[in-house]
C-alpha cells in the first residue's frame, strides 16, 4: 500500500487485484485459458476441495484471470469480495438462489430492465419465488409489500429507462427494519457515479457488459458483497437457513460460522457458480478488465456529453419531455443532487413531438447513433420502443407503460459532442419533415 | 461450539469438527478488533489434519458474551480458563497481534501445558499510538480505515479466506465493523487497543516460557513492525523466526505461507 490513506478510485481501477505476473514479469493482467489447475499433492487437492487452503481448481468454480476482475470490483464498490458471471442475468440469479429457495418472497421496483422483471415476475414464479413489484418512489408500498417469507428487496440505481433513482437510504432502513437485504442492479450508475453499499446496500449486482466494459464486445455480469448484512442478526428470525445452518451439500458447513462477514460469498461459490455453472470465461474477464482501466476517464466523459445533449434535447421545438434527473423537472432530480453527485448517466428517453412513423423516421435518420438494443457502450446507441421492442402495442398500451409513440431511448457515448448534437438535430429535422 | 467460562459463554470454532480427547489441541487467539474468523484457513486445515482446534472470540466479541477484557492479564486468565473447562491439558497456543500477548502472557501460566507457542505479527511493547487510541474512542470507524491501512500490504493479495476473488481491504474494514457492533455495551476496539499499550509483563513472561517459540512475522507489517519482536525474540530460550511477504493480517494475506510455516513448526 502506498501511503496512508485508502487507495483513490482511479488508482483502484488500475491496480486493484493485479500484481506483476511472478512467473514471466508480465506487467498486464495474463488471460489464463485453462480449464484447471494441477494440484501440488494429494492432500493439497483435498484441502482445496474442503476450503482449508485458498486457490483454484476449475474455471467454473473459479480462475486466475476472473479473481481479479472480482477483486477489481469489490475494490471500487468497497466491497468484500465478488463472482464474475456469465452476464448480468445470471449474476442476478446467483444472487437470488443463493438466499432462497420454492416458498420465498421478493420486494422489488416494478422500475426494472425486462429481462429482470421477465426473471422475477415469470420466470422465478415457476420455481416457487414470488415477487411483489411496487414504484421505486412509494416507500409506503416497501413497507407493506413485506411478508413474513420476504428474504429480499431489489431495485435498480437508476430504473431502466425512466431514470427513477432508487431512495436508497430510505429503502433499505426499510429492508433492514424487515430481516431482509437490499440487491441493487448497478449497471447504469457503475461504481464511479454511486457506490451503493455507502448508501445502505447490502448487495450489488451488474451487468458488467455495459459502462463496466465499456467497449460492447462481450457479455459479463458481477455480484459483490458489502459484507455488512448480518444473515443471523435482528429481525432475521432463521430466514437464512442456507447461510446459518449446515449444508448438507458442502461438507456440513455453517457458512456464517466459517466467515463472519463472507457466508454470502461462501456459498454462491461454493454451491451457486458449482451447480448452476454460470461462470464467466477468463477471455470475458481480461476484455472487462480492459475497460475498468478507463472507467473513470470515460464515465466523466459519458457524464459531460449526457449534459450537452440533455441541453440540447430540452431545448428543442421538436421535443416534448427529456427524462433526465438533472432536469428539474424530472421526479428524481432532488435524490439525483443527493446520491449522484457526479451525475446520473447517460441512459435516459425523450419523446418527440409526432406520431409513432415521425419516431421511426427520426430513427432512421440518425448517422452516428447505432440503432440497437444495448446500452452503455462507447458508441452512443439508439432504439424507439414503439417501433421495435414493443411494436405490437397499441398507443394506449403503451401510454399505461409510460412510453408514448415519439419515446426514443438514448445511451449516450464517447463522440465529439458536436457531432452527437448535428445528428440529433439532422433527424429531428427529418423526422418533423414526416409530419 | 459455546464453552461456558468465567460465568459467560465463550464461542470457539472447531473448524468443522468436534473434540476428540486423543488428539492434540491448538488453541487460535484474534487480534484487537477480530474474531475467529481472521484464521478460517489455517484451523480448518488444522481441524482436517489430527489436531483439535479452539480459535475464540474474545470475550465480549462476536459470538462470546461477557465483558471484552481490559488487560493482557485477564484475557490470558479467561484463556487458562477455556482449558480447564474443556478439558485440555496440553496445547499449542497460537495468537496474532493483541492475541499474541495473550498467547505469551497465558503460556508463562501454563507452563508446560503448553508444548508451542506462536507468535504471529507481534511486537513488545506494542504501543498504540496517542492519535489511534483516541480515535478508536472518539470515531471509531475513522479508525478502522487508519488501522486496515496500516495492516495490508498490497493491493493484489492471492486467493484468500473466501477463495478467490476475495477483496482482503474490504473484508477486514467489514468484521472490524461487524465485531465493533456485537457489543453496543462497550467500546472493544479502545479496550483491546489500551490493554495492547498498558501490557508491560512481555519479557518477564517469556522468560518464563521454556516452550519452542515461533515468530510468524509480516516483513511489511506497518503495525507490529517485525523490528519490534526483536525484544522477545532475543529472551525466548527456544525461538524460531519466520518472515512472511504481507502486512500485518499475514493470515489473510499469505494464508498458504502462514499455513505451512504453522504446520511446519507444530508438527515438530
């Protein structure tokens, strides 16, 4: 360590769980492609396979390259320790299994990316885990949402793509008062706009595919640990069975008598990434990696173009409504001042003034915009809701869901502003030529 | 597993398994702040290879109730004390830091109870600096961050107590938080820090011990400086010297080399 104080941000998202390589000198992180990893001696295979030594075995259990993007992570998060997935969705879903099983219940904001209200509200219904959906913002709805079988609250940072920023010192004194943790999905804000744990929450999830990476070349997803829930502490009341008493499946291991503040991470690895198998490969981790090194750098970026462009937008004849926090007229931009301080990203919707084919031509026009589904990559992206992921809705529908016929949704990127700006402007005069 | 001792319950973890009368017996002692979970690898590894393991939370710490011991004095007492109740009659006493005093004021009781002594990133005296103990009492978590600072030594450690991926800064800052917390009664992490800075029996007691000694120590420990050992290491009849890459949380930050120098010198 080199000083007295706690290392900064971007000296983390240097070096945090990388050391020079002590077998070739190699300064950059190695790509360790290998399946496992051979054992010194009988007994220290053994020793590995019953948790009395730390080291690898398999890649899906864990690997040299992975250890230290999940390091990385936690460093930037403040976290404990992580597990580096095969995306978001399955960093999601470790999460869950690991703390529950048929018979649990879920509090979580109804203001969430499809695929995890798809996994909650279907999907996990089919296994026995219920979900109650409540808006981010009625914390009255938290509270009475709780059951006695509730074992988590889950929400985004910022609900995808409403831009609703989740009250997350509120929520969580509610989840806590409840014996419950609170799960945030961090994909949108990344630990350098928000480090959710220093606001009350107790895990994270992300899809690292996004601002993490940053380059939109591979899909990844990360699950840290605060490592400040205390799965036998008040109001818990032997809601974590599978952390406290012994599991039969690992050698009868307590996990929170293993580690005081690690019997989460314990067990996702030990039975989740085991059984489930939904590991990231090493190759995924090393491109992560690479974008984590400019995080900081491109996340201000990211922030000060969002900034010009949400200007521009606001001003615009064409355009009716910006949903941005740091508009204030957007019904997050007194909680956006507070938890987001460096800004609150660059993933936000905008509804031209027109029909649905005036959206659509807006689309069309655009020259440096991608028109795909993603977010969070260098490139700015674009997609209309209207015209391709929910083209079968009807206008009303659609209204019920918040999202009018002229809603564009806008990842903005690294480019010159300018130029964003002139292709905005370009296709918001072609699509006024449409009317 | 809970031992009744002094009156209160005394948490030990076993590692896994339960005592066995017919194998021998290490006895694992925390630092300021700790508890039984800083030595996760080495006791289940020690637990799974014939010894019977005790690693404690102190008094007044995590699982243990009672009140946190002021002095050196009174936690080697409640140690002894631990042994009686469960029956040992011989075993390896292994403390780390404010354990360590421990460790060594409680084997010059023992006597030959004790067949060897580990001192792990120890240091006499070990002195708390006046801006530290005053902010263990004061701002607690302010102290946290300057003591976690002080006790790692790099930024990449190896596979750890959670496996891979373990982030040893975090994990460290998160128990001390955690143990902080499991007793609002008391501030235990000001009382460990004065009973480390008050302890001034060190070399009266091991004189006392004719037991092989290790010292397990950190060569970038910041805390317990390994200079700082130099004054037991030259009294102890019977000392080995071990030098560890890490700081001064050497359990997590080398477990393996920590291990094998452990079992090197107990299975002596």
């Amino acid at each position: 360590m080199p000083g007295y104080l706690d290392p900064g941000f971007d000296t983390l998202a240097l070096h945090a769980g990388a050391a020079p390589d002590p077998s070739t000198g190699a300064r950059a992180v190695p790509i360790h492609l290998t399946t496992s990893f051979v054992f010194e001696s009988s007994d220290q295979a053994a020793s590995l396979f019953n948790l009395e030594r730390a080291g690898h075995v398999y890649s899906r259990i864990s690997n040299p390259t992975n250890a230290v993007l999940e390091q990385r992570i936690a460093a930037l998060e403040g976290g404990i320790g992580a597990i580096a997935t095969a995306s978001g969705q399955a960093a999601l879903h470790l999460a869950i299994t690991t703390l529950m099983g048929a018979g649990s219940h879920i509090v979580a904001s109804s203001a969430l990316y499809g695929g995890s209200h798809n996994l909650l509200h279907y999907t996990l219904s089919r296994f026995g885990i219920e979900t109650t959906f409540v808006k981010p913002g009625d914390l009255e709805a938290w509270r009475q949402a709780v059951r006695p079988n509730t074992k988590l609250f889950f929400g985004e940072t910022v609900g995808n793509p409403g831009m609703d920023v989740l009250d997350l010192p509120a929520v969580s004194q509610i989840a806590h008062a409840a014996g419950v943790p609170l799960l945030v999905d961090a994909t949108l804000t990344s630990p350098w706009l928000m480090k959710p744990f220093d606001h009350g929450a107790d895990l994270i999830v992300h899809s690292a595919t996004k601002f993490l990476s940053g380059h939109g070349t591979v899909i990844g997803g990360l699950v840290v640990d605060g490592g400040s829930f205390d799965w036998s502490g008040p109001h818990t009341e032997g809601k974590f069975a599978e952390l406290t008493q012994a599991y039969e499946g690992f050698h009868n291991m307590v996990f929170t008598e293993e580690s005081t503040v690690g019997a989460f991470l314990l067990r996702a690895r030990r039975e989740g990434l085991r059984d489930f198998g939904a590991c990231m490969s090493p190759h995924t981790a090393w491109l992560i990696l690479q974008g984590i090194e400019t995080l900081p750098l491109r996340m201000a970026r990211h922030v000060s173009n969002t900034e010009k462009v949400v200007n521009f937008l606001a001003a615009h004849p064409m355009v009716s409504r910006v949903g941005h926090p740091m508009l204030e007229g957007h019904p997050s931009y007194a909680l956006a001042q507070k938890l987001l301080p460096r800004g609150a990203g660059s993933v936000f919707s905008f509804d031209i003034k027109g029909t649905r084919q005036q959206g659509q031509t807006f689309i069309e026009a655009l020259q440096v915009f991608s028109h795909l589904a993603n977010v969070g990559d260098c490139r700015s992206l674009v997609i209309h809701p209207a015209s391709t992921t929910h083209f079968r809705v009807d206008d009303e529908t659609l209204k019920a869901s918040g999202i009018g016929p002229g809603t564009v949704r806008l990842s903005i990127g690294l480019e010159d502003p300018d130029d964003l700006i002139d292709d905005l402007k370009r296709a918001l005069k072609s699509a006024g030529r449409t009317a | 597993m809970i031992y009744k001792v002094q009156g209160q319950p005394l948490y030990a973890y076993t590692g896994g398994k339960t005592f066995d009368p017919a194998k021998p017996t290490a006895v694992f002692i925390h630092g300021v702040l700790n508890d039984h979970s800083v030595w996760i690898l080495q006791t289940r590894h020690f637990a799974h290879h014939g010894w019977n393991v005790l690693a404690i939370d102190l008094p007044g710490h995590g699982r243990s109730g009672g009140k946190a011991p002021e002095s050196v004095e009174d936690a080697a007492e409640c140690l002894v004390q631990l042994l009686d109740a469960v029956g040992v009659q011989k075993a390896v006493l292994i403390g780390h830091s404010f354990g360590s005093l421990i460790a060594l004021h409680a084997a010059a009781q023992l006597a030959d109870r004790v067949t060897q002594l580990v001192l792990v990133g120890t240091a006499y005296p070990m002195r708390v600096s006046p801006a530290l103990l005053e902010s263990s009492l004061n701002d607690p978590q302010n102290a946290i961050q300057m003591v976690n600072i002080f006790s790692h030594a790099t930024l990449a450690p190896p596979p750890s107590a959670l496996g891979p991926g373990t982030w040893l800064l975090g994990g460290s800052k998160a128990l001390m938080r955690r143990v902080l917390a499991s007793n609002p009664h008391e501030n235990i992490f000001h009382i460990g820090f004065k009973a480390c800075d008050q302890y001034d029996q060190a070399k009266e007691a091991m004189s006392k011990v004719a037991c092989p000694t290790l010292f397990l120590l950190g060569q970038k420990d910041q805390m317990t400086h390994p200079k700082g050992a130099q004054s037991l290491i030259q009294i102890a009849k019977n000392a080995q010297v071990v030098f560890v890459n890490a700081g001064h949380q050497l359990m997590v930050e080398a477990p393996e080399e920590t291990l094998k120098a452990l079992i090197h010198f107990c299975q002596k």
